[in-house]
C-alpha cells in the first residue's frame, strides 16, 4: 500500500478560533507524533479572496503561526509553512483549471462558499479557489488530509480535479485523497446557531478566539443565543443554541455528549454556561498566554517560517517536476 500523506491547511483570515481547535489543530499535534511527514500550511493566498491588506494577512499569519506553536506543534517534527512562499501551489493550480471542463466548472458555482462571500466580495478568485486548495493537497500527494467535516465538499472537488486531471493528461499522476474525519462535530457560532463558528463569516461575538482574555470568554458564552424554554433538554432541531453548549462542554472537556447531557438535562442553562465558561478559559488560557509570549519574540516566528518554505519549496520542487515530467513537458 501506498504511504500515507498528510496534509492540511488553516487560512489566516483572523485569529484561529475553537472551531479550528477542534475541527482540526487538535488533530495536528496528535498527529505529528504519528506520522513523519506531516505538511501543514497557513493557506494565506486564499484569504486574499477576501478584502483584507496583505499586512493584515502577514500579521495574521505570524499570529496564527504563534497560536500552533503554543499548541503544541513542533517546527522539527512537521513542515510548518506559508503557502505563499512555495510559488509551486499556484503553478500547479493553474495546471489543474486546465483539466477542469465544464462539469466541474458548474461544481464551483454551486458550492455555498462562493455563494455567500460572492455577496460581499467580487473577484475571481471567489469562483476558483477549490482548485488552488486542490493544488495546495495535490503538491504533496496529500492522501490524508486532517480537517473538519465541513471541508467534505472540498475534498471531493479535489478527487473530482485529480481524476480529471488524470484523463485529460492520460496518466495517473494523482491518487485519491481521503479525508480523516475528527470526532469533533462542527461547531456553530455563539451568536447564531444556523452558522459555523467561523472567522470567515458571522459577528465576532459568536466565534472564541484562541487568543481571547478570559474576560472576552466569559462574556462571549454569557451571552450566547439560546432559547427561553427553560430548563435544558437536548433537542438539536427546536433548540440549537443549547445544542451547540451541550457540545461544545463535551468537545473541550473531553467527556461523552451524551455524558454531558446526562450531567445537564433539567438543569439551568446558566449553569452550563459557567461550567462551559470556565473550561474554556482552562483550554484557551494558557494556549493563548504562550502564543502572546511567542509573538513578542516574532523573529523566531518568522525563522520557524522561512525553515518550514525551505523544506517545503524542496519537496515542491521536486514534485512539480515530477508531474510535469510525467505528462510529457
Ligand atoms: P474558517 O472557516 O474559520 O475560515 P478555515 O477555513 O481556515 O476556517 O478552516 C481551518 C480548519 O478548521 C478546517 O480544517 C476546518 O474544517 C476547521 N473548522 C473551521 N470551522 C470549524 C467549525 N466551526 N467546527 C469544526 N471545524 C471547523
Ligand atoms: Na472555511
């Protein structure tokens, strides 16, 4: 059987949040002592997709890039780098759009990403960019590619360019990818339950931010949307905020859901509110009190960078060439 790959992404759109955590950074740590090739990126070139400088997204690259170090993720075990640095993710993406006939290109119109932010944004790019993230697992031979379910439809776009890439080119260049599912379920935003936690879209007030006070916690799942049906049951459908806490407490404390629910069923949601609050700041706390002290020494963050491009470009490289050779150039 062929080796196992892995792969996998966080865009510096803002602060890595806990649906990132958990969805997916947790899983890296773990990860990197499993496995000896592990490829993690900070996927900056997409967040250009969105109005943001290109300081603002340096920043929050080396923010980001603090927030996993303290995390847990070791520089020496993975290759931790900046996609923008390695020009071969877009050399490659543009390789790729041109095996992407029409049944894919009507697949991109339709993905619910490029719905939502084509509404705010215009460019592109908004259109495109599964094929970039395509490019961004297929560089490496990304096999298994750690991220949060909510990535499903982009994993499958990514087999779907592979394949086509594979006839359009008569070769077989790329194998196909899988996803490693977390036991993590998605997690919804504090302010509106319908919604991803998400640093992408939705009001700051319902995302946990891995570098929030304790203070900007508490009053972040204080106020948390819930419902005024009184004491708590367990109904995903009628009462999603509650939902949403009952899982969370359960994701960050490491506990069974249905332990959780257990433990809260006819309680006050005031009471899992402060027990989710304060485990919370138990978690955040001191991932956030390293990450601070590694960012008041960011020449390390950006050396930790530029060794991680290195290996990466490397490895990129020689892939690329690879590729190129194999379809004929
Ligand atoms: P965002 O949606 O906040 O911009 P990214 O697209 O950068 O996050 O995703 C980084 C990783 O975090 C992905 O693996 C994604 O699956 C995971 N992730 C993002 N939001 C959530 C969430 N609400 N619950 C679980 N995992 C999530
Ligand atoms: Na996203």
């Amino acid at each position: 059987p062929a080796r196992k790959q892995i792969v996998s992404a966080i865009q510096p759109t803002g602060e890595p949040h806990l649906g990132n955590y958990l969805g997916a950074l947790k899983q890296w740590v773990s990860l990197q002592d499993q496995h000896d090739n592990c490829v993690f990126g900070l996927a900056d070139n997409h967040v250009f997709t969105s109005k943001i400088t290109a300081k603002q997204v340096r920043q929050n690259t080396l923010k980001q890039t603090a927030v996993l170090l303290s995390l847990g993720l070791d520089p020496d075990k993975v290759i931790l780098y900046k996609h923008s640095a390695v020009l071969q993710h877009t050399a490659l993406a543009w390789l790729l759009s041109t095996a992407a006939t029409s049944g894919l290109i009507s697949k991109l119109r339709m993905l619910p990403q490029y719905k939502e932010k084509s509404q705010v944004h215009d460019n592109l790019g908004l259109l495109t960019y599964p094929v970039l993230m395509s490019a961004d697992i297929l560089l490496f031979h990304g096999t298994h590619i750690p991220v949060g379910e909510d990535q499903n439809i982009h994993i499958e776009f990514c087999n779907s360019i592979a394949q086509y890439f594979n006839r359009a080119y008569k070769c077989e260049v790329f194998q196909t990818v899988s996803q490693l599912l977390t036991t993590s379920p998605r997690v919804k935003s504090l302010a509106d339950p319908s919604l991803k936690m998400s640093k992408s879209y939705g009001k700051a007030s319902g995302v946990i931010g891995m570098l929030d006070t304790d203070d900007q916690i508490r009053k972040k799942v204080k106020k948390a949307v819930t419902d005024s049906f009184g004491p708590i049951t367990v109904d995903q459908d009628e009462r999603p905020g509650v939902y949403n806490l009952l899982l969370l407490l359960s994701a960050v404390s490491d506990t069974h859901f249905r332990e959780v629910c257990r433990k809260y069923e006819y309680r006050n949601v005031v009471e899992l509110k402060n027990d989710l609050s304060e485990c919370l700041v138990g978690t955040v706390g001191p991932v956030r009190d390293r990450a601070l002290e590694l960012l008041g020494d960011i020449g390390y963050v950006e050396k930790v960078l530029s060794v991680g491009a290195e290996k990466a470009s490397e490895i990129a490289e020689k892939n690329l060439d690879s590729i190129y050779r194999t379809i004929g150039l």
